[in-house]
C-alpha cells in the first residue's frame, strides 16, 4: 500500500486547541467527526467556513480534513478550528504541491484575516491581591 499524504497542524485560541489532520481525498471536512455542515452553533457556522470561503472551495475538493478540538469555550473552539483548517490547507499545499501555489494561498488567508495563520497572543490576566479581578481595586476608606 503507497503512503498517503497528509500533514498534521494545530490552531489555537485562548485554551482552545484544535488539531487538524489533512490528506489526499474528496473534499471532506469533519469536526470532532461530525460534518462541518453540521456545526453547532448556527451564527457561528460561517465563521468556521471562512477557509474554505476565501480560497474556493476547488481547493478543497482533493483534501479530507479532520478536525480534534478540545478545550475553551464555544467562541475560542471557532476561531481555534478555523484557524486549524487554513494552516492545514497551507501546509499540505508547501509539502506536496508547489511553493507558489502555498504563497498564493498564504497571501489570500493573511489579506483576509490575519489570525487564520498567525495565533491570537493575548490571555486572561490573572488576579492580584487587594482588589476583586487582575485591576479593580478594592475601594479605599478613611473613616
């Protein structure tokens, strides 16, 4: 049996991991093996489709692409998922097709939205003594 081609990427977004593992086939996408039509919720459903919506979906149409995500909240699993597709495709693109063909779709994705490639750095601040969260402080009284 010859190996098959496939790349293995992980996208991220506050605690949100998303691993997405893509090889050759026919246009599959697959969250936590579900359909990506099938995604939950349904205001968010576009925002996961966003790859695919960019670059065409002629892109797609020779890859499968599941999708592991765990962690965070609904919102972070999104945009950690998202994220997971665009590299994924990216990255299959500079192992197995041509250099150019993975600029294009770099340049498409980054003029785009830059964080379906680059991660998000920003974090929850954690809380200090003497006040209720990471800046409030705890009012001061002289009586």
């Amino acid at each position: 049996m010859a190996p098959v081609n496939s790349v293995q990427v992980f996208g991220k977004k506050k605690t949100a991991t998303a691993v997405a593992f893509a090889k050759q086939g026919r246009g599959l996408i697959k969250v936590n093996g579900q359909p990506i039509e099938n995604f939950e919720p349904v205001g968010m459903r576009l925002k996961v489709f966003e790859p695919v919506l960019v670059v065409g979906q002629d892109k797609f149409s020779n890859l499968d692409i599941r999708v592991r995500v765990k962690g965070g909240g609904v919102t972070a699993q999104i945009y950690a998922i998202r994220a997971a597709i665009a590299k994924s495709i990216v990255a299959y693109h500079a192992k197995y097709v041509d250099e150019s063909s993975k600029n294009e779709l770099r340049k498409k994705f980054i003029e785009y939205d830059r964080t379906l490639l680059v991660s998000d750095p920003r974090r929850c601040e954690p809380k200090k003594y003497g006040g209720r969260s990471a800046r409030a402080r705890f009012q001061k009284s002289y009586r």
